[in-house]
C-alpha cells in the first residue's frame, strides 16, 4: 500500500521513491473491502493524529479532540461479531493497529485497550446480557474502558499470584486491592478488573462503573518516559461494592483471563511491527534530504545498509504477524504461537528504532524530528503483555515439553 506522506528531496531533478515500508506488497493480501478500510484508517492517522501527537506526547495528555473523528470511523468492536461491533478478520484487526503504531504506538495502545482488551473480556468472558448492555455503547466509543490485572507487586506472576481479592457477600463482591499501569483508567468509563476470589482462590472478572462505585478510586501515573499520551492510573479499591451482575458469568478460573489475553498478546506484535514502520520511514525520508558533505546521507553505503537492516526486520515482522492472523482465522491460534510473535516481534523493534535514532544523530533526541517517540514508546511495548523473557518461556514449554515455571 502506497505511502503518502510530504514529498521528500529531489536530487539534480530525479525524484526520489517516497518512503515505504510495505516493501513486499503485504497490503494486497487484503479484500478491497478491508483494503478501504485500512486506507480510512491510515487517513485519519495521518491527517488527525499526526499533526498533533508530538504535542500531546510532550505534554503528557491525551487528545480528547480526535473521539469524535475516531466515531465515523466506525472501527470500534474490531473482529468481535455481533452487539453492535464492527467485526472482520484477525487479518483486518491487525492490519488497522499496525497502521495506528505507524503513525503513534499511544494512539494504538489506547485503542488496543478499549477495543482488545475491554471489550473482549465481556465479549469473551460476559453473559449474553452483559454483552448487550455494554458492547454496543463501547463499539460507539461512547463508553470507554480498561482493563486491570497488572498489580503494583504482581505483574508476570498474575496467573497464580494475584493479591487484589473478591469476597462475595449474598449479591454483592467485595473488591480490595491495587491495580498498576491500567492503560485509560483515569479518565475512562469502565474498568474489567480481575481479583482472587477469596471461596475458592481463582480468578474472577468484575465490570466496574468508575464514576458511580464507592471505594473505587484512580491516581494517574506520572513522569513517564514511553507511551505518554495513553495515561496510565494506579487504581485502588478499598471495599469496593460490586453488583453479582457486573461479575464477568463466564470468568471462573485465570484460563477465563488467558483467552483475552491470547487475542491481545497477537495485537502487540501487529503494534510492534507498525511502530518499526513509522520509526523506518521517517529515517529514510531524513536519509534522503539530510546533507552531509555535499550530498544526501541516503547516498553514503553505511546508512544504505543501516537502511537495508531496518527494513529486513520489518518485512520479517510483517510476514510473521501475518502468517499468525491466518491462523487465528483459522480458529489455530495457541499462546505458545502469540507468545513468539510477540516476543519476536518486539525485539526486532527496538533493534530497528534504536537504528533510526542513531540515523538521526542529534537531532534524534529531538521530539520535533518523531523518530524520538517511536524510540521511547518501544520500550513500553517490549514489556507489556508478558515480558520478552515469559513470552519465551511459554514458547520453550510447547517445544520442549518441559514448564521452566515455578
């Protein structure tokens, strides 16, 4: 799929190839109805998100003022079927948050909470009511939400070790506990927040209304380094009353957890891959009008190498990731097969922003120049979901037969 991004430097009358990351015309694999669509997307990035996310991303904050241009998208509930949502392929899913991490991995990120991991723990885990009465406004965007597992203490060893506790009281739970890093939370609508149910020591999934529930409560996390513009909250509950009917029916045990998180473990790997892309081309649109010595850089072997590099680890990803949409098509998708992609995936990632910082030189540091952002948001997405080392560790367990867990 072309790039259209601003026309770069002429050398003596010869018009430079614009900046495509896309080098081995994956985009053709899509129908021409998921190719619109994608298009659509890669639009509003560019036109929307781009001009204004250097801002926001220095600024802390996030653009409130794109919700409404993100509604006529008609994106929300991206392949969840039915309820209001706008369904499609693993392939279309992965495709549109590629195209988001292109351009900005928060923006991505944000929508990646909201639509992967929100909506489909009540799409995954709800009851038919449920379903009802919370997909639709969310697939609208009219209801925004997170999703809390990762605790304070507890991040790799959620699974088994969560502290955030569930006491049932007649038709009432209980809530008490601390949840770290919830990627919407201070601002948002909803929270899936999932606690040890103290009866019987499994996991459970609870809907929580964050406005209207006592004890419920959402400290936004400062001074952060990556993904600046998805605000993060430390959400505390402190006897928390939450309704019977807003615990997720079919969440009984933390494989009631997995099945989200397998879905949104693969969307990392599409982010990962999306934010090598926009790191890729802004470095060799700069390659290609930074002078040196009297000549562009993009004619010097070592950047054309440095290049040629970066691409390679691209187009890996990008044939990896879609490969695995197949197969999550194909109802084949395991987690042993997200866990690589996702592991994978982001490792190449910061190899490839790491080298268009160095491209830059100084001005690489420069927020100005974006390149910057790519680079720090990197490091957010390397860790989150499952870190490199758990993700491995899931994989050496399916090969080897063996679990290295505790």
């Amino acid at each position: 799929m072309s790039t259209q991004p601003s026309p770069t430097a002429s050398t003596e009358g010869k018009q430079l190839p614009l900046p495509n990351s896309d080098f081995y015309d994956l985009a053709e694999t899509l129908d021409p109805s998921e190719l619109a669509l994608v298009r659509q997307v890669r639009t509003f990035m560019e036109s929307k998100v781009a001009p204004v996310i250097n801002k926001y991303w220095a600024e802390d904050a996030f653009p409130f003022e794109l919700i409404p241009a993100l509604k006529e998208l008609n994106i929300g509930g991206l392949g969840l079927n039915g309820y209001g949502c706008k369904g499609g392929s693993a392939k279309l899913f992965g495709f549109v948050a590629m195209e988001m991490a292109r351009v900005d991995a928060s923006f991505c990120t944000f929508f990646g909470v909201h639509d992967g991991l929100a909506m489909g723990s009540i799409y995954l885990d709800g009851s038919e009511e449920q379903k009802q009465k919370w997909l639709p406004p969310m697939a609208r965007f009219e209801k925004i939400g997170c999703f809390g597992l990762t605790e304070p203490l507890v991040g790799s060893g959620a699974g088994g070790g969560l502290t955030t506790t569930a006491k049932r009281e007649g038709d009432v739970w209980i809530l008490n506990g601390q949840k770290k890093w919830i990627g919407n939370s201070p601002w948002c609508d909803l929270s899936i927040i999932w606690a040890r149910d103290v009866s019987d020591n499994q996991v459970k999934g609870f809907i929580i209304e964050n406005k209207t529930t006592d004890g419920f409560s959402v400290e936004k996390i400062e001074n952060k380094i990556a993904l600046r513009v998805v605000q993060n909250g430390l959400i505390t509950m402190k006897d928390c009353r939450v309704s019977e009917e807003n615990r997720l029916q079919a969440s009984n045990s933390f494989r009631d957890t997995a099945k989200v998180l397998r879905m949104t473990r693969y969307m990392v790997g599409w982010s990962a891959t999306g934010c090598q892309m926009g790191a890729y081309e802004h470095a060799l649109a700069y390659a290609q009008s930074r002078m040196q010595f009297g000549k562009p850089i993009g004619s010097f072997q070592m950047v054309q190498d440095l290049l040629a590099k970066m691409l390679g680890n691209v187009t890996a990803c990008q044939c990896l990731m879609l490969r695995l949409a197949a197969m999550g098509d194909e109802g084949k998708l395991l987690d042993h097969h997200a866990s690589l992609a996702k592991s994978f995936c982001t490792v190449k990632m910061r190899e490839t922003v790491g080298w268009a910082r160095e491209l830059f030189g100084a001005n690489g540091i420069v927020v100005d120049y974006n390149v910057a952002r790519f680079f720090a948001d990197a490091e957010a997405l390397y860790s989150y979901e499952g870190t490199r080392e758990m993700q491995n560790l899931i994989v050496g367990k399916a090969i080897t037969g063996f679990s290295a867990f505790v």
